[in-house]
C-alpha cells in the first residue's frame, strides 16, 4: 500500500486561508511610514472575537509583528478553541521556541483533530522557523508525532531534516513512520537520497515501506529525466 501523506486536508486549509490572507491589506515593511505599532492585546481580542475576516486580519498582524509576548495567550487560544487554525497561524509566524513547541504537541493527536490541523498548518506557515523543533519530533515517544513531523519536514523540504529523516527511515521501529519518512526523502533535493532509498526498497522488513521506496525512486526518476 503507498503511503499518502495525511497533510492534503490541511494544505488545502492553509491555501484558502492564505488567499483570504492574501487579500487583506498587508503589514508595513521597515521603512514604510506612519503606521503604528499593533496593539497585541487589541489583536488578540478581535482573533477570538466572532468577526472571522477581522480575527484573519488580526492572525496575519500578529504573525508578522513577531511578539513574543503575544504568544502565552494564542497558545491559551490554540488549546481552548473549537477554531485554533488562526492562533496556529499567528503562532507558526511567532515562531519562537515556545510557539513551535506548542503546535509540534499537537501532532501527538491521531486521527486527524481540528487541534492537528491547525498545528499542521502553522508549522508549514512557520517554514525554517518549525524544522529544527520538527526534526527533534522524529524522536518523540507517540508514533503519531513522528509520523507527521515526517510529512511536514517532507513538505517543507529543508535541506536541514535530511540527517533527521534518514535516521528514521532507516532505523525507525515503527514501518509507519520509515514510509513518512521515506517520502518525505523524495522531497529533499540531495544526492544522498537516492542511495538511501535503494537500499530501503529491497532491505526493509516492512512491505509497505519497500513500496513507498520504490515508488520514492519512480518519482526521482521522473522529476529529474
């Protein structure tokens, strides 16, 4: 059985989301003029508000102003609300140590929760931000959070996860989290990858996991023919 990454759900959300971002006015640069300083407290407010285009101004605001001190309450958001995707998003923008944290715990949550997804979501809007807290996910205790570090690491495609992903698709316990990882391999661009995939795909234990490698390889072959 081929692995199908379990993001499709989530990267559809972000996209919609990023489109309705896309057409809010956008956060002054450095250098621009006479716009002042946020209120974060007044951001926070409206993006638990019920008003959804003002509380999506409001995540955008808060994800590029980069203010730590937003991020105890959009952490006390992203648990406690039945939407979490905009305190996600503001978070993944924050990007600092204890936001990336947070999201990367909500990984652990198997099947897909709301919780999840919009962890998923703010991870990949958090990009480079996210990987290293990710790459430390691979060795988390729940399968569950392994798995999915390995997918977003795949989608993010950072040269940086790719010690971290060998790792575990070669030495994972779980056939699992080898075939997210495996994947996510055929993501990174790097001659080491292929290597490693041939040898997965006739070595490992697991069927699924040789399969997932195998087609790894048919997609290689095909990205750079």
């Amino acid at each position: 059985m081929i692995h199908v990454p379990p993001l499709l759900r989530a990267i559809a959300v972000f996209c919609l989301a990023w489109l309705i971002l896309a057409a809010l006015p956008a956060w002054p640069v450095a250098g621009q003029s006479a716009t002042p300083t946020p209120d974060i407290d007044k951001l926070l407010d409206v993006l638990a508000g019920d008003d959804l285009l003002a509380a999506e101004r409001a995540a955008q605001q808060l994800a590029q102003s980069g203010t730590a001190a937003a991020v105890p309450r959009l952490i006390e958001i992203f648990r406690t609300s039945d939407t979490p995707r905009l305190a996600a998003t503001a978070l993944g923008g924050i990007g600092t140590q204890q936001a990336v944290q947070t999201l990367a715990s909500a990984l652990a949550d198997d099947p897909l929760t709301a919780r999840r997804n919009a962890a998923q979501i703010g991870l990949l809007y958090g990009g480079e931000q996210a990987v290293g807290i990710l790459i430390d996910t691979l060795g988390a205790p729940r399968i569950p959070s392994r798995r999915h570090a390995a997918d977003l690491l795949g989608y993010l495609g950072s040269q940086a996860a790719l010690n971290g992903l060998l790792r575990a698709a070669q030495q994972d316990p779980a056939p699992s989290v080898r075939q997210s990882a495996v994947w996510a391999l055929s993501e990174i661009d790097s001659s080491r990858v292929r290597p490693a995939l041939v040898t997965i795909s006739v070595r490992d234990a697991d069927p699924d996991v040789r399969a997932e490698a195998t087609s790894a390889l048919e997609r290689l072959d095909q990205r750079y023919r």
